[in-house]
C-alpha cells in the first residue's frame, strides 16, 4: 500500500487573490462588497464612505 502524497485541489479564486499585492486584495474586497450591498438600504454614498474609512485606516501609516 503506497501512502503517498494526496495531490490538494486548489480553488483558482484563491490562487488568483494570492498573487496580489495587499493593495489589489484590498481593492477587489471593496469591489465585491459594493456590488453585494447594492440591493441593500444603504446608500452608494453610505458604502463609499465606509470604504473610505477602512481604506485610511489600511493605508495610514505605522507610527
């Protein structure tokens, strides 16, 4: 009986999140996160200023 190394199926939307920069990754969740939430109460203007927000916090800098 040969135990040998069982081959791991990889999803290919998360290979192709992988190869992004931090940035990108970032970028594409607001993406997605906009199109959810189209259909929702909350306005665009509600999302985008969310999306503001998280993104000053991400990208401010380390002091």
């Amino acid at each position: 009986m040969d135990m040998g190394v069982v081959p791991k199926k990889i999803n290919p939307e998360d290979f192709i999140l992988s190869v992004l920069s931090p940035e990108d990754r970032l970028n594409t969740a607001f993406d997605i996160a906009r199109e959810r939430f189209k259909k929702s109460k909350l306005t665009m203007k509600d999302i985008d200023n969310a999306v503001k927000s998280v993104r000053r916090k991400a990208y401010e800098k380390k002091k």
